[in-house]
C-alpha cells in the first residue's frame, strides 16, 4: 500500500541514518543564531551586476491550498509579490500529490509521461526520476546550458534518502541544501545535505530557520556570481509533520510552527463552505461511503488549520527575505519571483480528513503569483494555467529556446505576450489517498489508507462555462458544474441514460457535452506534446475546433455521437485464458468502420489503449479497470470479450478471422 511503502522507506532510511558514520549527529547551530546571521547579511554592500538575462527566484510550498484562503494570512507574500505582480486565479496541479507534481512541474510533462506516478518506489519517487532518464533532461539542466547558475535548497523529491542522495547527485544544480529522508518532513529534527557533503541531521532546530539561511547562503553566492541566477526555495510548510521516530503505520500529524508563531490566529477555522462536512454524501467511489464528520473531529481539524496557517508564517518572512537580499544587491528590478506550491489540500471538504490525492479544486487548484520586469503590478490573470506549464514560461523569461516535446506551453506573465490560452487541464492520479492527521483516518477506527483512488478527469475554465469531469477506475463518474456548484456538490452524472440525456447542461443536454467531454478525455489520458497543448485538434484536424464551446456547436452532434463513450460496465473477468495470447491490433480501414477516430490508429481497437505509449507499471484504463496498475499485458486486453465484439463481427463480415 502507499503509505506504509512511504514510511517503511522513511524507517529504514533512519536505520541506517542512525548508524551512519558519515552523518553528523547534531549540527549544533541554534536558531536564533540562523536568525542573527541572516540581519547581519542586510548590512553587507549592494553589488550592481550588469547581467544580459533576467534572473528567477522560485519559492515553492508543499501541500499549500488555493482555496481554503491560506494566503489571506500571508502578508509579506502581499505586499511584496502580490501587490507588485500577477496573481493566475486559475492555476492547477495535473496530479494532487507530491512527487508525481514535482517531476510534471520540472520536466514540462504529463504525469504519464514522466511515468513518475507515486511518491515512492517502485511507482515514483526520486529512485524513479533517475530510472527514467529526466536526471540529464529537466529544467535546472537547461537553464544551466543557457548560461545560467543554479541552486536549490529544500525539498527536492520524496525518496531522496541518505542512503541515495549520492547515487547519483541531483544534475544541474550549481549550489544545493536539499531536505533529505528520513528527515525531510520532521520540522524539529531535519536533516539536509549541501552540495556533495555528507547529510547533516539538526536535531532541535526548526526546518524553516534551516532553509531560511540555506536560502539566504545561495542568493548570496548567485548574487556574488555575476552571473543570470535561478535560486529554488522549496520549504516543506504547511505539510503535516513525519516524525519517523514514531510505530508504524501511525498517522502524519499536525505541522509544527516555529515557536514565535505558534500563538497566532487563534479562533481561526476552515471555511465554512457548502462543501464542508456536508449534511449529505458527495462525490463517488470511497468519498460518497463517509460519515459526517463529528464535532471533535471539526474541532480538530480546525487546529489543524491554524497549525498550517502558522507554519507558512516562515515561508511569509522568507518571501520578505528574498526581496530584501535582491533590493539590497539592486537586482529587485531585474529578478522574476515566483511563488507557487506542489499541490492543493482539503481540511473537511466532502467529510474528508486531512489529505490531497482527490481531484476536487481543493486539491488540484494551487496558488501561482509572479512579479518581475515587465509584469503589471496587481494584476489578475484568469487564462488556466498549470504545472506542466511553468518549465516553458522559466526558459522563456530566461531566454532559453523552448523544447519540442514539452506538454505545456508558457503562461503569459507579461501584458504584451500572445495569449493563446487552452482552457482544460488534464488531471490523472493513480492509487491510494491517504488521510492525514489524528483524526482517526477515514472510518474514525484508523484506516489511514484507501486504495482504488485511480481516476482520470478532465477540468475545462472559460468565460462561459466552468466544468470537471473524471472516470474513475472502478466505473463510477463525475460531471459538476462549477460555476453552480462550486462545491462540487452535485453530481449531474447518472448511470440512468434517460435522465442524462434530459437534463440541460451550457444550452444543450448533459448528454451532447458529455459526448465531448469522452472525446476529448480520450485524447489527453494519453497526449503527448502538442496533443497535450491542442486535445480538440486531434478531433478537428482542420483546426476549426479550439474549445468545448465550439465543439457543441449542433453541426458536431452526430460526429460526437459516434465516438466511444466512457462510460460504466459490468466489472471484467480477467481470466487468464483472455490475455494469454497476442490479439490483432485493428488496421486503419478497421477503426474507420468501427467509428473509432483515426487518431487512435497505434491502438487496441476495443478500448483505444496506445500499444506504444502504454507505460508498464503505472498505466490504467479510466472506464475500466480491474487493478490499480495493470501489466502491459492486462494494457491490450482488459474487457476481453466485450469490447473486441464489434471488431469480431466486422472481421468476419468481411471473411477474415476472429480474434481468439
């Protein structure tokens, strides 16, 4: 399961720590001495650089939500690149959990296309970053060849150990401090790793002081460069605390603020939005089986959100930080900042414990501010934007030549850059959620980890029409109408034909935008590159179809009638005498008769599964599937008889054999 492979990696990386002569059992810095160290670098001289290119400075929370009004209680974060920059109100993570949103952010790819699914091994996980291949092919490694010096502090990627921090080193960096496990999510007892040194544990000293000096220490030398800089800042706040000195299997717990803000906010609560601990279920699958969340429960998670609220109050003087280094060094007015977070959270919501890994807003919608040179400040842009989008929008505010093989396309920052926004976001996740906190997990008795979390959705924001839509594995649907329902509340998607063909839905029937919704779902569960970019041009090669509004257009109601529909079956019967044998993979004349678009010509025709981009350890088909990640084998035959009927019955029409 998910979570115990996460914290049995964590206990056996902390074995072995403990028994480490290479570590350095207590650093001894203390934390008002960090503090100290940091005001005395505001009386050092300003250096005035004469650099061709922009620098950036990337602040990068974990876990950190857009919606549950986190920010609202960051007022240095306002005042100095809010108030001065543009705030992207529709921003999204393609996946809600850590690592698999790190690899998409830093590599401009689709989750399943960086085959980085999951947080640990052997789905995800730093161990998985370096087995596909993106070690030599991300964007620190770019930026790097474009003149630029590089330097990371913080966390990198779940699974990054002392055991294989050296195994190899992170590539592309000029300068790091990474957080490493089994200490990367303990704020008291942290254990970081410079350049190529031996892991260095701080047993009693706060992360957040850590990487405020860490940060501090690398803005320096990038600054002292001379050099176009790239500085990444990736605390580990507002994510719950991991004391791996803990049993088993017990819960995270909640986020431990610095002391100095620990009595902050107090009588603060979590939103009391239609969506929290509603009187009714919501949702599908395992999230619509929840009990109502009792009043200890609320009451807890209410700390909970103050615990989070306290813990960003570091990152908020890290912001300050940084403006003032840069103001100081007069490179303010020549620095890009940025400041975004890995992916959303909910407290609450849809009864809910604490946790991500769901694909409602709470989860997938996170923050993204940018100020810098040319960027109008207090701006607001409302074009939907995403991780997979920011590696471009980095190499082109560098001045790097952009990748061809990227699924994401630069955002635009500045007011005069060409703003040819999609409007859809491809959202994938793919196994366990896990429930956060002492709540008493998901049932109140402590289950901690729900399995059958795998699901596809397709989230679509524009002027007119606000939508998500998302199959999930074990056949169940979503349809919400977001603008309203804004709490994802009310589920317009029926098994019952008959009702959805009757209901009204952007001036038409549920079912004609569902039939759109299937399309182009089935597009981008497996794009790549443009097809990421641009899902509507694979239906409408002609390019006359760029959204969902002019794919409802009545003359397109027949043409989207015919496509393959995701839609519930009877469960599979998955014996082993259906996948033994290689089937037929359909010819382009084959798919033509069977209505399929020609598009998926490199497919099983029976449910349009890509042979050749089918990924072997974390590929799944989102309107059927019987495990959570199913063998290349299981890829090409899942629904064996079913779905192959109609292929049969046209091979023997015209004389050819059945498939066996």
């Amino acid at each position: 399961m998910r979570y115990s492979a996460f914290i049995a990696q964590l206990l056996l990386a902390n074995s072995v720590f403990a028994q480490s002569a290479d570590v350095v059992a207590d650093h001894g810095q203390r934390n008002q001495a960090i503090l100290e160290t940091n005001n005395n670098a505001a009386q050092r001289q300003p250096r005035a650089t004469n650099r061709g290119k922009k620098n950036i400075v990337f602040i990068l929370t974990d876990d950190q939500d857009a919606v549950l009004d986190s920010v609202s209680y960051m007022p240095k974060l306002k005042e100095h690149i809010i108030d001065k920059g543009n705030s992207f109100v529709n921003h999204f993570t393609t996946t809600a959990i850590c690592c698999p949103a790190r690899v998409a952010l830093w590599t401009g790819k689709q989750p399943h296309n960086t085959n980085v699914t999951d947080v640990s091994p052997p789905y995800g996980g730093y161990p998985k970053f370096i087995s596909q291949g993106f070690n030599s092919n991300y964007l620190p490694v770019w930026l790097q060849k474009g003149g630029y010096k590089t330097y990371y502090t913080g966390k990198l990627f779940n699974s990054h150990t002392i055991n294989n921090y050296n195994a190899p080193y992170p590539a592309g960096w000029t300068g790091t401090n990474f957080l490493l496990d089994p200490g990367t999510y303990d704020y008291l007892n942290p254990i970081y790793q410079q350049n190529q040194e031996a892991p260095v544990h701080h047993k009693g000293e706060h992360t957040s002081d850590l990487i405020s000096k860490y940060a501090h220490d690398l803005l320096e030398e990038a600054i002292d460069s001379k050099n176009p800089f790239f500085v990444a800042i990736a605390p580990i706040a507002p994510h719950s605390n991991i004391n791996v000195d803990r049993a088993p299997g017990s819960p995270m717990t909640i986020p431990i603020p610095a002391e100095r803000h620990s009595h902050l906010f107090e009588g603060a609560k979590v939103p009391r939005t239609d969506n929290f601990n509603p009187d009714s279920p919501s949702g599908v699958s395992w999230i619509r089986k929840l009990s109502q969340l009792n009043e200890s429960s609320v009451a807890y998670i209410d700390k909970y959100y103050r615990a989070r609220l306290q813990a960003l109050q570091s990152v908020d003087e890290i912001v300050e930080q940084v403006v003032k280094q840069l103001e100081d060094a007069k490179l303010l007015d020549e620095t890009y900042i940025i400041y975004s977070s890995d992916n959303g959270f909910h407290l609450g919501q849809h009864r809910l414990p604490p946790g991500k890994e769901c694909g409602f807003d709470e989860d997938i919608r996170v923050p993204l501010f940018i100020r810098g040179p040319g960027v109008s400040p207090g701006s607001v842009e409302k074009a939907v934007t995403t991780h997979i989008d920011l590696a471009p929008t980095l190499l082109k505010l560098a001045g790097v030549k952009l990748r061809k093989d990227f699924d994401g396309t630069p955002i635009p920052v500045l007011p005069d850059q060409e703003n040819k926004r999609h409007e859809h976001v491809a959202v994938e996740y793919w196994g366990t959620a896990i429930a956060e906190g002492e709540i008493g997990g998901f049932d109140g008795k402590g289950q901690i980890n729900m399995s059958n979390n795998t699901y596809k959705g397709v989230r679509i924001v524009h002027e007119d029409y606000d939508l998500y839509y998302s199959a999930w594995c074990n056949n169940e649907h979503e349809l919400y109408n977001i603008k309203t329902d804004p709490g994802q509340l009310n589920n317009l998607f029926t098994r019952d034909d008959q009702v959805t063909v009757s209901q009204a839905l952007l001036g038409t029937t549920t079912r004609q935008v569902l039939n759109r919704l299937d399309a182009v779902m089935l597009v981008l569960k497996s794009c790549k590159g443009d097809t990421c970019i641009r899902p509507w041009k694979v239906l409408h090669p002609h390019g006359d179809v760029t959204s969902l509004k002019d794919a409802l257009r009545k003359e397109f109601d027949g043409f989207y009638e015919e496509q393959v529909k995701v839609r519930p079956i009877e469960p599979a019967t998955m014996a082993q005498d259906s996948i033994t044998e290689p089937r037929p993979e359909a010819t382009r004349e084959e798919m033509r008769d069977a209505k399929l678009p020609l598009a998926y010509r490199d497919s099983c025709a029976h449910l349009l599964i890509p042979l050749n981009k089918c990924r072997r350890d974390t590929w799944y088909a989102p309107w059927k599937c019987s495990d959570e990640r199913h063998s290349y084998e299981k890829c090409q035959y899942v629904e064996f008889k079913k779905r192959v009927a109609k292929m049969d019955e046209l091979r023997e029409a015209k004389g050819g054999a059945r498939s066996n």
